[in-house]
C-alpha cells in the first residue's frame, strides 16, 4: 500500500490545512544568499525530511537510499530543535549534504481530530533554502499538495489512483534511463491532480490518466531545481521501487554512493528425483514412494521445454541435482531418457550439488554427510556435468545447525551452502562455508499440473487457512489469474529492489504443465514492462560475495568520508572497507550510470575522478 489508512484518513484535512496556511509555508526567495566558492566541498550524503516521523513517504525514502546503500541522515522536524545553517553546513565551502529529500513536499503533519500543522516555521524554510541556493543542492519533495509554491496550479481534488498507469514523458525517460516507460501505480495510491503552471519553469516527467503531472521538476525563481511527486509514496508501492533508484540520482546529480542492479536467479531442486504428489481429494501428500499417487518427474520433453525457454528468454536455469534419481531410474527401466537428455545438454544449463539421496543432514553422521556430497559429485565428473564442487544444497536445507556439518562441508571444499530465506535471512558461517539465503515460492514442490497448485493454495489460504502475523487468509478461493498476481507481486520486488539471493523451485514445476512458467514469465513480462535494464543472475559466489559487500558497506559507511571537490570524490575509510560508487569512469555501465565498487584500505584517501562532471555550484 502507498498511504496507510490513517493517512487516507487525514488527506483530505491536509488540503484543506494547506490552502488555509498557504502563505506560511511559501518559502521565500533566497535574495542575497551567500553563494560557494569553485573549491566547495560538498559531502555525499542525503538528508531526508519528515515533519513528524510518522508518514509513510519517509520509510520510502530510507527504503530506496538503504537498497542502494546511499548513506543519508534522518531529521524529524516536530522532534529535533530548529533547523539551523550549521546544521546543514559548517562553513561557506563545505556542504555536508548533496541532496535534500522531502517526505511530505509541505512538511505538513496532521494529528487525528486536532488538525494539521506545519512542521517548519519560515526562519527553517529560510535557511534550508538558502543552503540549496549556495551549493547548487537539489531537492526531492514527495506527496506534495499542488500550489504555485511548487509550480503548479492550485488542485482541484486529489483521490485514489490506485492502478493507474502512469507514463514518463521524453524528458522523464531521459531522467530515468534505466525505465522503459510505463509506471504503474500500486493499490492505495492516493494523490492530488495537478496542472504546471504555465507562467512557472516546470518540466513534466511522470503523466497519469488521473494527473497532468505525477512528478516534474520546477526550477523555482531563486534557482534552486524541485522534484515536485504529487502522489504518495511508501516502502512497498510498486511505484517506490520503481522510481526510487532515479530519483535518487536525479536528486544527487548522478554521482553517489551507492550500487544498484536487477537480480533473478533460478534454482530448480530436485532434479533426477521424483516428487510425492499432492492429493486433492484428500488434501494431502502421500509420502508413501509413489504407493497410492504417481509421482512428478521430468521427462526429455520438460528438458525440451526448459532449453527452448532458456532460448528465449536469454536466462539460465540452475539444476540442483540428486544424481540418485538417474541411478533408480536406470535400475527399474534399464535406461533413463531425462538423464541422457541432461547430460547431452549439460552445458545448457548450470548445476549445483544437492548431495547424492535428498536425506536430511540432521539424521546423518558426519561420514555419511561426506559420502553424500562427494557421490553426487563423483556421478557430476563421470558424466562431464560442469558443476563447481564449492557449491552445495543441502535435502530441505537441513544439518546447517549440526556440529557435524561444518567438518563434513571443509571435508569437501564447500565454500557456499545453500539456506532459506524465509527462516534465516542473514548469512553465517558454517565451518569455513558461508549460507546463501535463497528465496522460496508459492510454487510447490509437490503439484505437476495447474489444477493441483491452485487446489493446495487455496487450501492453505482459504480452506485451512488461520490468520498469523505472517498469513493473511482469503476471504474467497483464489482463480489463476490472483494466484500468479500474488506470487509476481512478491517475487518482482526481489528482482527491482537489489537482492542478489538465488529463487528456489523444484524439478516437479518443469514437468507435466510447467507450473513454473507462468509464474516466473509474469515476473519477466511485467519486468520488461518497466525497465530496460538486463537481469543479472549470479552464480552462488558471485551473489554471496555482493550480500557481503552490502553488509560490510552499511557498517562502515557512517564512518566513512566521502566528498566531491573540484571536480574529483575523496574516499577515506578508517578501518578500510569497499565503497560502492556510481557515475565515476570506473565501473560498468547499468541503467544509464556507470557504477562499480572501490576498494579503501584502512586510513588511505582513495581520489577518482569524474571525467566531463563539474558541480554546477551557482556563480555570484
């Protein structure tokens, strides 16, 4: 949702709060500001504005500048005294922030059956403007009230756009680079119509079917460039994670700290095994070794499939491998066409160790743990499968917290071992391996035909369904249509919001009706929709290695200084650390922005500089 229902709620006392105190919250024009010199110094870092600490434009904020890993500052204006000079500066030629972002555009706060109020008095707005004007700093306002103050007409109504389908204009596709065009407005959007002004500097990046102007920058009289967004915004809203990114580089000119790219990566377990069946009669799993149900199993044609979609979609699929599954197979037939199909076209697809048998490591003894991972890579090598041995999955994720594990994994030279993210988020240390957290789905382990996932979703979120903080029941059984909508819903967040972290699916969703397919070509196609970007999918060292530096980076990013000068960023790191940065020359191009990591050793001053890039500080 963009607006909780308290600020639903409150929108409409807003308006009205704004039109009666309109001329209190004007800012001023900065006549006479003190202006920087060429040699300021300006620190890269953001200050983000909330009147009250409690509006939802505030954790959108945070939430894009945190994905990013852009360091910035909180300043609850109703908690914190008055906003002062040296607050935002100590000192003529020194900035310490790059950008200002404005959770509420007016910093206005309403307290339910009191009114509404401004957070700022004038001497604030005074002084906050009078920064921006003297170092050229931009500024973001969200879910602003339309008035002339921001250059546009007063607005008529606001209301729920929930749905819209919003379209960046020419010069909003050339703001926003990495954006294919549509952006759509998530369910609960509340916003106000707007028209520019026609007597005012105003350039329309983001139109709706609802609004004129969805967001647009004003350059306001006294010089100082606005992003005025006249619809809310919150931590979750598709539209957040959507213009987040550019709206953060528009905001600090493009040259930040921070690193951002699309990741989808897609694990399919079980490969070689059959999977128990779900029972839609009795809403059930027999694990009974396919006794009273047929079990789901790939076949040469759900290999077909898989290598055609693969061709298509120019994306791998990961085979996570139980190679007892091809033995039994060869055993009871006397031949096994999907293992000769995987192995002709082994090179097609990448492939990860998921131990010999599926048994879970918690009732194995150390020694059997070592059998189980070295047989399967043994079975690996005897067929020239390109399995990289450092790599492992183990049955349900199991034995990560026995004591036997971590000799068994150092024993086989595991470095990264597979968890889930839905139990343990964060990695750790195994031994000397660490854990991948990987996403799981609603697509289960257990069904090969459309009708019997919907069956045990249903009954799991209708049927048999109990409200937890964590589930939330249906009030009527889901079609196919909501199904893939809920599961895209969460799965596209994933891919735009940073997370290298692998999705797991099973052998069972290749075969039979592919219950994989549509779930994940509803990710793709709503994907290709908003960004132009390519998706990256790391392999399991690649993704760990990016977690880790994300982690290391937020612990040591407040420590670390970092400033534009003269055309050139200063990097230092006390404890030394990697930094991650984007519009220098170094780097790779993503998204319209150059953007790569620098290494920092303890209490050295890396310089890099900024070809063609000059802060546009204002002349007297």
């Amino acid at each position: 949702m963009s607006m909780t229902s308290n600020a639903l709620a409150r929108a409409p006392m807003r308006v009205a709060a704004v039109l009666v105190t309109l001329i209190g919250i004007l800012a001023p024009t900065v006549a006479g500001a003190t202006v920087a010199s060429e040699n300021a110094r300006i620190d890269l870092r953001v200050l983000v504005i909330s009147p009250d600490g409690t509006d939802e434009g505030l954790g959108a904020w945070t939430a894009a500048l945190d994905r990013s890993g852009v360091p910035y500052d909180v300043f609850i204006a109703t908690d914190e005294p008055p906003l002062t000079e040296d607050r935002l500066s100590d000192g003529v030629d020194h900035a310490r922030y790059q950008a200002v972002l404005l959770s509420e555009g007016d910093l206005v706060y309403c307290e339910p059956s009191v009114g509404c109020f401004e957070a700022f008095t004038p001497e604030e707005w005074e002084v906050l403007d009078a920064y921006q004007a003297e170092f050229g700093i931009r500024r973001v306002s969200g879910n602003t009230f339309p008035t002339p103050e921001h250059g546009l007409i007063v607005a008529p109504s606001g209301g729920d756009m929930s749905g819209d389908r919003t379209n960046l204009t020419a010069a909003g596709l050339a703001a926003f680079p990495a954006l294919a065009g549509p952006v759509d407005l998530g369910v609960g959007t509340y916003g106000y119509v707007a028209d520019p002004d026609p007597s005012a500097d105003f350039t329309v990046l983001l139109s709706g079917p609802s609004s004129p102007s969805i967001a647009g920058v004003y350059v306001r009289p006294d010089g100082i460039e606005e992003l005025v967004i006249t619809v809310a915004m919150g931590p979750s809203s598709l539209h957040t994670y959507l213009l987040g990114h550019g709206i953060v580089s528009w905001a600090t000119r493009g040259v930040y700290l921070g690193y951002e790219r699309s990741y989808f990566t897609f694990d399919i377990d079980d490969v070689l095994l059959p999977d128990d069946r779900w029972d839609m009669v009795n809403n059930t799993t027999h694990e009974d070794e396919c006794a009273t149900l047929p079990c789901i199993r790939m076949d040469a044609a759900s290999v077909d499939r898989a290598l055609n979609w693969s061709a298509s979609t120019g994306l791998d699929l990961t085979m996570v491998f139980n190679a007892v599954g091809s033995q039994d197979a060869i055993e009871t037939n006397g031949s096994d066409p999907l293992t000769d199909a995987l192995i002709t076209n082994r090179y097609d697809f990448r492939w990860i160790n998921h131990q010999w048998s599926h048994e879970e490591f918690d009732f194995l003894t150390q020694k059997q743990m070592i059998r189980e991972i070295e047989h399967n890579t043994n079975w690996a090598n005897e067929n020239g499968i390109p399995m990289n041995p450092k790599e492992l999955v183990t049955g349900s994720h199991s034995g990560l917290g026995k004591a036997e594990t971590a000799g068994a994994l150092d024993a086989t030279g595991v470095e990264w071992l597979a968890s889930d993210n839905s139990r343990e988020p964060d990695p750790y240390a195994i031994g000397n391996a660490t854990t991948l957290p990987r996403h799981p789905a609603n697509v289960y382990y257990n069904v090969g035909t459309f009708a019997e996932q919907l069956d045990e979703y249903n009954w799991i979120f209708y049927e048999n369904c109990v409200n937890t903080p964590t589930t939330t029941c249906f009030d009527e059984p889901a079609s196919w249509e909501t199904y893939v909508d809920n599961e895209v819903s969460i799965m596209l967040p994933h891919v735009l919001g940073n997370d290298p972290r692998p999705h797991y699916f099973h052998q069972a969703n290749l075969a039979e009706d592919g219950t994989f397919y549509p779930v994940v070509d509803e990710v793709l196609n709503r994907y290709n929709t908003y960004m132009n970007t390519p998706i990256i999918q790391p392999n399991y060292r690649a993704a760990s290695d990016a977690i880790r530096r994300g982690t290391d980076w937020k612990n040591a990013s407040d420590a670390t200084v970092a400033y534009y000068q003269l055309g050139r960023i200063y990097l230092t790191s006390p404890s030394g650390t990697n930094a991650p940065i984007t519009g220098t020359t170094d780097g790779d191009l993503y998204g319209g922005e150059r953007s790569g990591w620098v290494t920092l050793r303890p209490g050295e001053t890396r310089i890099v500089d900024l070809a063609g890039f000059t802060w546009p500080i204002p002349l007297p």
